[in-house]
C-alpha cells in the first residue's frame, strides 16, 4: 500500500484555498479519513475544515484541495481582487 504525499499546504490558522469550492477560508484543522466519526464522503486520506475568515459555515474538503491563497490569484473570478492587495 503506497502512503499518502506528504501535507505541504496551509497551517491551521492560516488562510487557504480550497480548489474543489473556489472558496477561501481560514484552515480549522485537518484529520486523517479514519479519525471521523461521521461519513466523510472524501476520496483522500485526510480530510481539511475550513471556515470564512469573517465567520460563518464551516466546510470540509479533501486534503489535497488546500492550497495557499496565492493559487486563489490564478483562478479569474474566485474572489474579489481589492482583498490581495
């Protein structure tokens, strides 16, 4: 059985990007598949939780859909450009 790659993204607490939503947020944590108690639907290994940086709904996405927010500047359209600058 091959491991996963190693995490290189984001710290928790630090802003992230999520590449599946187009969404940024900041990183709550990140969990390994086995450690959830609930049906997490994630084709990865690890599963990531991300909130709005102003607050508001937590969401979840597999780990290797984290990125730093710099990828967010690549894709036209994800977010307004006034919050990186």
């Amino acid at each position: 059985m091959s491991r996963p790659t190693p995490y290189k993204g984001p710290k928790v607490g630090q802003e992230a990007y999520d590449a599946a939503t187009g969404r940024v947020g900041v990183l709550q944590d990140l969990c390994h598949v086995d450690d959830l108690a609930f049906d997490h639907r994630m084709p990865g290994p690890r599963v990531a939780f991300l909130r709005p940086a102003e607050g508001g709904r937590e969401w979840m996405t597999d780990a290797e859909n984290v990125k730093f927010p710099e990828e967010a500047k690549k894709h036209p359209g994800v977010c307004d450009e006034s919050r990186w600058e």
